[in-house]
C-alpha cells in the first residue's frame, strides 16, 4: 500500500478480491520481445502427463491470451488509489512528438479540480497531460504510414502470435482444419511489419490514448484473433468507484479486450479517472453522454463547443476510443418513423432528436474534421456509432441503418485523410440470413475498416437469454470478418447486469470469438482445443477445467453431480454395465489385441487402445471409477 | 383421481407442480380439424392495448405452438397414474389394420410381467399391444404412398399452420424478412396434402407408434419447424419414476417437441411404461442400451436375438422411434484410431467393440431389413444413429463420420423401400466453416431424410457452456436444413443435469430453432419477434414477459433490478437527465411537432410519435417513470 496516497485519499478503494486470484493450474508469464520494456503477458496452462494406460506421456503447457492484466499478476502489488504500473511514457515520450501540459485545455476538467468539495472524490494523478506538439500527429496510424513500426505493434505481434510459437513446439496437437476466411488476409505468423500494415491501411487499429500509459496494447482488426467488449458503467447514484473499478476487473479477467466506460449522472468526470488509472485495457466512452449531462439533458442545448470541451477533456484523461454518432444525418431519421422499434441507439435518440429541434445537420458530422483534430493529438480511435441501428429482427437491414453505414464510409476516409484510426460499431437484432449482408456492406463501404457490433440479437423472443440470442449471431459475424464482438447479457432488455451476469455475457462471447476464429482458420486457434479434448478423452479433469474458458464453473459443475454419485460406487457396474466405461473398454480392446494378435485392417495396438471411448457421462462415472477404485483397476 | 388405480398402485405418483401451471397471460385453446377428435393445442397469449400514447390500439392475441400438452390444461386432471388421455385409439382402429396382441410377442415383457416383485413398480395399463396384422404395414409413410391423409397429418397440418392464420389477421405485424432456405420446399401455408407428399417423400417422419395412443402428433422435417428434442433418462438407482416423468413434463413444458429416455439400469422396462403413457411426445430411445442390459454389460454377448426382443418389448410399449447404430460398420472402426477423442457415442463404442470382439459385422446391419420388418408393424421410426461423430473439433468430419453417413444413406433407402419413417442422426463437435459440409453431405446422401443432429458444439474451450458453444451450430445447422436440433445442457461433460440446467438447454435450443425458422423465412416466424418488439417499445412489460420463451426468467430478472430503481424515482430525471426517457422525448417531439407545424421531408405527426427510442436500461428506466411518476407525466 502507498501510504502517501492513502493520506491524501480518504476512501478505502479496495480491490475486488476475485479478481485478483490467479488462474487455477495457471502462471503469468511474460515474454520479452526486442527491448527490455516490451513485457507481453500470456497465462501458461500447466497440464499433467497423459496417464500410463494412455500412454503416459508428458503434455507440454498451453499458453493463452491473457486479459487479465496485472491484476493476476502475484508479483504486482495491487492499489488502486496508485493505478497501475506505467509502461508506455518512455515509448511515447521518446517519439519526441509530445509535450506535456502544464494545464488542462478543457474548462470543464479545470472546474472540477477546483472544486474543493470533489477533492475526496479525485484520483491522485501527479501526472499531467500529455498531447501532441503543435502540427504533430500521434496516431498509430500515422506512424504506421510512415513506416514506423512502434513498441506498442511489436507487443502486439508477441501477443497475438503466441499460439503459434507453441503449435511449434506441440506436434501432436498441431492439427487445425483449414479455415474459411470470406477473405480475409490471415498470414500464417503475426509480425510486426504485420501489424504495422495493416495500421497503416486502416484494416486494424490500436487503440492507444497517449495519456493511457497504464495500457497492455492489443489490436482490432480482421486478420488478428476476434476480440469482444464488455460494458460498465455507473447507472445510480449510488454507485461507487469501487464498483465501477470492480466490474473493469472482473470483465477483463473473463476476458474483456477493451471495456466501455458508459457511465451517465453524477461525477463521471472523477469515476472515469479511476478507471483509466487502474485499467489495462482500452477503454472507450461515449462522449455525446457527458455532454448531454453538462447541458442538463436537454438535447436541443447541446453545441459543438460543449462537445468539443468534452472531447479534450476525455482525451486527456486517456480514454482509448470515442463512440460518434456523426452518421445520423436529419435526412435518415424520418426513415426510422415506420419501424417496429424506432431508433434504440440512446446516442442517436440524443441526435436525432438535435437534429429534428435545430432542423439542422448533425453537427458531429458538419465539425467531423475538427473532430479528427482533437483525435490525433491524443491517438483517440473513432468508433463511428450506429445511432440507426436495428431495434427489433423487423428493423434489420433498412434503408435507415444502410444510409447511416453509407455516411460512415465517407467519415472513415476523412478519418483516414487525418491518420486517424477508425472502426464502425454495427448491429444490433439482425436474422441469421442477413448478418452476411451487414458485413460484406460494412467491408466495401468502409473499406475493410474494423467492424465492431452488439451481437447481432437473431431472434427478439428470448428476454433473459438475449447473451445466447445474440452470441450466435456474433459467433456467425465474427466469421464473415467482424473484427469485435461487443457483448450482451442476459439482463439486456430488462435490467441492469450484476457480476454474474457480467460474466455470463464475458464468457458467452469469447465462446463467440473463439468460434469465429477457429472458423476463420485463425493459425493456432485450435491448438486449446486440441489439447482439451486429449485431456477430456484422458480423464485429466484439471486440466480439462483449467483449458476452459471457466474453470471454476467448469470445476463447481462437476463437483455438484460427484458427491451424490460418490456414495453410489458399488452401483457402477451394475448400473452401467461393466463396458461402459471406456477406461475399461479401451482396457479389454487392448488385452484381447494382445492375446489375438488381431490386426484390425492395419490398425495397431497403440491405435486400439485410443479407438474406443463413451460420452460425457459416461467419462465421468469412469473418473469416479478411476479415483474411488483405482486399486481395482490397476490390478486388471 | 382415479381410485380404482390408488388401489392397485401404493405408490403416491406425483404430477411435477411447476409443470402444470398455465402461462401467464395465456390460454390453452383447441382448433378443431375436419372431425370432432382432431382438436389441436396451442396457447394463446392475450396481449394489452397500446397506450393512448403510442396510439391506444388493440393487440391481437398470439397463438405459439404449443409442446406442453394436457398438462398446462386446467380442464385436465392430471393423475399419473392414470396415464393421459387416448386421442388416438379411435384413428387406429378404424384404419383396420392392425390387431390386438393377446400376450406380448416379447420374452423379456413376459418375464417381467410375470415377476410379482415387480407389481409396485408397474403402470397399471388395462390396455393390450397392438400390432400390424400380418402383411399389412402401419407406417404413416406407407399410408401418405398410398396417397392417404391420417387425422396424424391433418393435426399436424393445423398445428404447423397456426401462425399463418394469425398473419392473416395481424395486418401490422404481417411484415416478415424473406429467407435463404439453401433449396428447401416450405410452402405459404402447410395443408393436410402437403404433410402427406413431405412423409410420402421421406423428407418429414411423423414419429407415431400405434401403441403410444397418448401422443399429440408432430412432425420433422426440413420443410417444417425446426424442432428440438430433450434427454430425460434414469442415470442413478435411486433415480424415481416420479423424477423421470417430472423431467418429461418439465422439458416438454419449456418446448421439447420429442423426449428421448436414454435410462440405463434396473426397472427401465417399467420406468420407460410410465413415461410413454404419461407423455403427449413422441419418446425415442437407443435399445442397444436396454439389449446390454440384458447381456450384464457385456458387449461382445450381444445378440440379434436378444435385441431383436428389445425392439419388440419397446414398440409394444409405444416408443416412436428408436436410434438404431447400423451405420457402425467393422471397416469404419480403425478409421478412428487417430482420433484425438476416439469414439464417443455409447452405441458406438459398443457396436465397435461388438464387431472388433467377433471380427464379424455389424449385426444391426445385417439384420437391418428384419428390422424394419419390426418398425413397420408399430410404426416405429427409425433415428439412423452416428455411432463415429466427432467428439472433438479436431475430429470433425472425418473419413469416420463421413464412412457410416454414406452407409447411413445406403440403408435410409433400405427403410424407405419397406416404407419406414427415417431420420438421420448428426454430430456432434464442428467447427463453424464445417457445418454446412455436413448438412450438404447429409441432404445428398440421405436423400433428404430428416437430420437430427446434437448441437454440433462450435468449440471445445467452454465446459460448462456446451449449451452456448453448440446453440450456436445448432442454430446454424437448423438453417442449412436440419430438421431436429438434440439439446445439450450446461452439465454436457460434466455432470448430470438438474431441472435448471434442462430448462437451460431446452431454452437455449428453442432460441437455435426459431432463429432457424426466421432465417430460412418459415412463414409467420416472425410475428413473434414481431409482436415482442412492438410490446418492448411500447412499454407493455407483461406482454413482453409473456411472448418471451421463458416468461418467468424474464420477470424475475426484471424484478431484479426494479426493487433497488424504485427508491430511486426522485432521482430519475438528475441521474438520466430529462430527455433519456423516450417516452418523454416522443411527447416533446410531438408537441414540437404540433406547435411548429414541422413537416420533417414529409414525416407525419404520427409517424413522429414512434419515432424515437432508446435503450433498454432507459426503457426501464421510462417505466418506473410510468408507473411510479404516471400523475406526473400526465400532467405534462
């Protein structure tokens, strides 16, 4: 614990405990790339050996994608009240393109550190602001087009290429079907130069907010692993910094790539400070929110001014991607008057309804290019907002959202015009048919710039289920190309999420990624279920857990069915027969290949003694068998 | 109560409370077919008018198929030990086909009827097996060649029908995208005649045993809805028959169309009376696992003639359909010895170990035509089982799986030559870009007979989520075609699923079939998404609860969050800011609209009105709002 700051901060700002476990069989690792800053964390599986009747031989450790962040890092002393490590300003600061200010430029961020009252309230940030030198551009992207290759696109090659460093060492679990890609440019190892080109063409992005030091650099784009969003944000007066701190943590370590800071009311100024200090995650926010706030919710008073102010503000806090509704034009919102749903975008009610009080143009879109001012003098990311999006299955696909998609094609390349990076945010409730349409538009208009959706839902009957409704229709668009899943939980619809259900829509979509790349061919996608399935099939049940997406639902699930099987052994056979465990199967195939010396059309003995296994069920009584009558079976 | 069956039977049989309560907000209704005794269910649900505000009309009630059979009927007395009532007897036996056994044809059922031990156990049925008489053939596929219409078909008829009536008379909900049915053959209304020329074809089964008189008739088959089938089955000794019928009524209750019973061990002769004659599905079931029984286990003791018996012993009792794993051919067993996960289907793995014990064939295949000889003196339909699916992504659409689906093909014909009803079973594990392979292959080489696939599950990483990773295939699959979707519950691998978990699945499943439906444009698919938004937007919470698949999960989740909002009303406006409830923004739009004269590019006043919405979180928000502040907001 820092005492300074626990003097300066009244608050007892505690992190959640669950968050900060490690992962069951698991250690972070970290592997250094050219320099000694760039530290890329990977979580490394430890497996068990196969056991002697399977052959008994030694499982190398699967190394996986690790969101997690500091936070389960055992050798990284956790507060919140200090934020987390730095470990982008020497990167940043030697590119010798920024400065340091010695004020805030947004009158709102001045007003509230003058406030004394807020004092209790505020992040203790030593630091100040960094932005561009005048006439500079700090964009990735810009880099990128020069030819640069940062440490931030060389972190993400370690990162994303990880799997394949181990397919090499992995033989037998090296098998993957060849993918289907509708394509996509998936080389067969993630380079920098990679990276670095596919920034520089707009097909990826690095979200990657300069005064975002704390940030652990990942990328979104069509030929990396499919990445997924999770929403926070404080939607009470009542609820703390803590909490909002909490739900970073735990989203991110079920597997959040970036974290949407959607927070409305009151001191979301001091709230969006203590999550950008204590995340290592992109973050991304919705700024027309704050805005609306300082205007007292009033969407006809809002104006540029109070926007712009609230970009800068933000900017300098570090937040990584700005959603923008500049694509509802006054001329599409009368295309919405004849839907089911309506518009259901709450930024693009917020504009909709600006547009049609001033009858004027949008004026996210008339100051665009303003907008891209303030963008790359912090490298904040576009993620142009679909204020027109579906509503309801009967909305999809309308002359409404394809005019608003039409518009960001056009915003894309003025972004692009000023080096800065931009992905499109898409829908919404979609039918199975017409999710393909979303992204083959979504690609030609825009350009193969990243498209990032909520869902799609694929059928609106479903309250309570709407992480399944729309976690296919993510898994199915993450195969088309969409490069981010946002997720939904199964509150949506009907009422705000708690932890469980934050989780719940976490794991739901890395389902949904996970799909999506195995389906693309993504290289190495299918080593981790290789190597769960050979541990499933050999009845290492840790290490079965461990390879999940959740071992402790996983490890909770099996334990709830064994203590009321466990009295019941002696029933085993009589109940299942004597042949239905597969343990014995295999067992009895590989005794009488023995006796016979049968060769089965060529098959050998090794071979015999994999050919026989039963389902899940099955597998588990066998287990039980295995733990409770182990004796008896060694002595076979 | 029937007191003459509490005499005999001094077991207290128990109907599952939760499984008879009625919807809310609904009603069990009859449309009645051509004669007296075709009375087909649905459940209809009543839905509020639209507020005043969003224009106060009438909404129509909804009429959903309805699986949950006489037991969400208030009008029936349910008493299990009584069974459910006969609707089919009287279209039986005027047929004039069949006779009526005077002993069971079948040496096991003798024995146990015979046993008294077992009088406490047995369902007291008065009623005697019926059979074809010789020669003759009971199937509805040899009716439907003959070019007869069954009162079977034309119930099937009107149930499939349902929601086209309603389109006709539900002008605003009447929209509906056109689908993508990859060269299915759904018609605009489903007639008597065109259930005949599906079941003629072979490309719909009506599964349908003469001696299961209780069953509300249904059907499968690609151009029909997609269903979904639920696994109940006793899997522990101390399992009761009560728990088996209680997991029957439950599952069916959430919207299982078929209920497998995949019991293992003692009494599942007895077990299996008391579900079939208590269950208005059609029940299926793997008899090889009943034939192990017989042998204790033992696989290679497995004869044609003890299983022949097996066969005999169920479709007296009135199973409709049986898995039959003849596609398991010796030649097939050594393709899968460099499986990651081997075999992993029990009937697999014990005709493989049958096969390799006796280096001899398949007996289920070389006796295949004996069995259909059996099939078609009950109308018993045949589920072609996949005793090589894949196990593991790794495995997925292998020489295996591909080599008994060929076969599977070769017999389909064999079974269709004897006119018997036939489905095809499919796996399993596959990866996304896979799934249309199979059902391509499966459309090709069966000849378009019916699939039946379980899941496939799209990833290995999830235990504990297989009923996501495989909603998600099944979705898909449903949508190239399949015809029945085999659930799979968050205990798959695992453990043994609770209530909880089979609702889970069952839900899951239902959401992976309509999405099926709404995509391949099955007509009135979408009249509930449709009727469901409009609720959602128009703020009617109970209409919304009640069209949803699992009304109870969506209120409760509702009710969740709306304890803790409800103190908080003061606050509502501060903490959202006046103009984030739409309904407030649609009456400001509208008064700007009334006092201005705007006339937005031809947008009507009324138009206006529904113009704008906003997310859920605000949704709820706008309705505590309504409810909590309706004075208020009246005033205005």
């Amino acid at each position: 614990m820092n005492t300074s700051v626990d003097k300066i901060l009244s608050q007892t700002a505690e992190v959640d405990q669950a968050s900060v476990q490690p992962f069951t069989g698991s250690q972070k690792i970290y592997v250094q790339g050219s320099r000694n800053d760039i530290r890329v964390p990977m979580r490394e599986i430890s497996l068990d050996d196969t056991p002697t009747d399977f052959g008994g031989e030694k499982n190398p450790p699967v190394r996986v994608y690790d969101t997690s962040g500091p936070y389960t890092d055992p050798e990284v002393a956790i507060d919140l009240r200090a934020g987390l490590p730095d470990i982008r300003s020497a990167w940043i600061e030697e590119r010798g393109d920024t400065e340091i200010l010695s004020d805030s430029q947004s009158i709102f961020t001045r007003e509230r550190l003058d406030d004394p009252k807020l004092a209790h309230l505020r992040f203790n940030l030593t630091r100040k602001a960094r932005r561009a030198k005048p006439g500079m551009n700090v964009s990735q992207m810009h880099y990128a087009k020069k030819g640069i290759i940062t440490p931030e696109m060389e972190y993400i090659a370690i990162r994303e290429n990880m799997a394949l460093a181990q397919v090499r060492e992995l033989g037998v679990l090296n098998q993957q079907h060849p993918g289907m890609s509708f394509g996509a440019n998936i080389p067969g190892e993630i380079t920098p130069e990679f990276v670095r080109s596919e920034v520089a063409r707009g097909r990826a992005i690095i979200p990657a907010n300069i005064n975002h030091v704390e940030l652990e650099p990942m990328i979104i784009g069509r030929n990396f692993l499919v990445k997924i969003n999770g929403n926070i944000g404080n939607s009470a007066l009542g609820s703390s910094i803590e909490e909002e701190v909490e739900k970073l943590t735990w989203g991110a370590r079920w597997g959040a790539d970036t974290v949407m800071d959607l927070s409305t009311g009151k001191n979301i100024h001091e709230t969006r400070e203590w999550i950008i200090r204590n995340s290592h995650v992109p973050i991304g926010t919705v700024p027309i929110y704050q805005a609306l706030e300082k205007v007292n919710g009033i969407a006809e008073n809002l104006t540029w001014e109070i926007f712009r102010d609230t970009l800068i503000e933000q900017a300098e806090q570090g937040v990584d991607y700005f959603t923008i509704h500049a694509g509802v034009l006054l001329r599409y919102v009368p295309l919405t008057a004849k839907r089911v749903t309506g518009i259901v975008s709450r930024g693009g009610s917020i504009m909709a309804k600006w547009c049609l009080a001033h009858h004027r143009e949008n004026f996210l879109y008339t100051h665009f290019e303003e907008i891209c001012e303030i963008m790359k003098a912090y490298d904040v990311s576009f993620s142009l907002g679909d204020g027109l999006r579906p509503g309801s299955i009967a909305d999809a696909n309308d002359a409404a959202q394809f005019g608003e998609l039409e518009t960001l094609g056009e915003l894309t390349e003025i972004a692009w015009k000023h080096d800065v990076q931009t992905m499109i945010e898409g829908p919404g409730h979609v039918p199975m048919h017409m999710i393909k349409e979303n992204m083959d538009k979504q690609l030609e208009v825009c350009k193969e710039a990243p498209f990032y959706t909520l869902g799609p839902l694929t059928t609106d009957i479903a309250p309570g289920y709407d992480h399944i409704t729309s976690g296919i229709g993510a898994a199915m668009i993450g195969w088309y190309g969409c490069a981010m899943l946002c997720y939904v939980t199964p509150k949506e619809h009907l009422g705000l999420p708690n932890k469980k259900d934050v989780k719940e829509g976490i794991i739901t979509y890395k389902i949904a990624a996970h799909a999506a790349d195995l389906a693309k061919g993504h290289p190495g996608a299918q080593l981790r279920d290789n190597a769960l399935s050979k541990a499933r099939f050999e009845f290492r049940w840790e290490d079965q857990f461990n390879l999940g997406l959740d071992p402790d639902t996983a490890r909770a699930y099996h334990d709830e069915t064994l203590p009321k099987e466990s009295a019941k052994v002696a029933h085993f056979c009589s109940m299942c027969g004597p042949k239905f465990c597969s343990m014995k199967i295999t067992q009895e195939v590989r005794d009488y290949a023995a006796q016979q010396g049968v060769n089965v059309e060529g098959i050998s003995e090794d071979q015999l003694v994999k050919m026989i296994d039963v389902e899940a069920e099955m597998q588990e009584k066998a287990r039980e068998f295995i733990e409770q009558g182990a004796e008896l079976y060694h002595k076979v």
